[in-house]
C-alpha cells in the first residue's frame, strides 16, 4: 500500500514538472490559446 502511495507521488510530481516545462515553452514561443488543452 505504501509503495502504491509512493508511486502516485512520483507520478504526480512529474506531471506537476511537465506541466511547468510545457507552460515555459508556450511562454517562449507564443502558442495560440487553440493549441492548449
């Protein structure tokens, strides 16, 4: 049971870091609002 705990952990702290790497490249590159999802 720990162990699943953890993993959610894990998982949502990567999405948690792909979410800041997606928003910084929107930021650089000046996607229109159409591409987000």
């Amino acid at each position: 049971m720990a162990s699943q705990s953890q993993g959610i952990q894990q998982l949502l702290q990567a999405e948690k870091r792909a979410a800041e790497k997606v928003s910084e490249a929107r930021k650089r590159s000046g996607i229109p609002r159409q591409l987000q999802h």
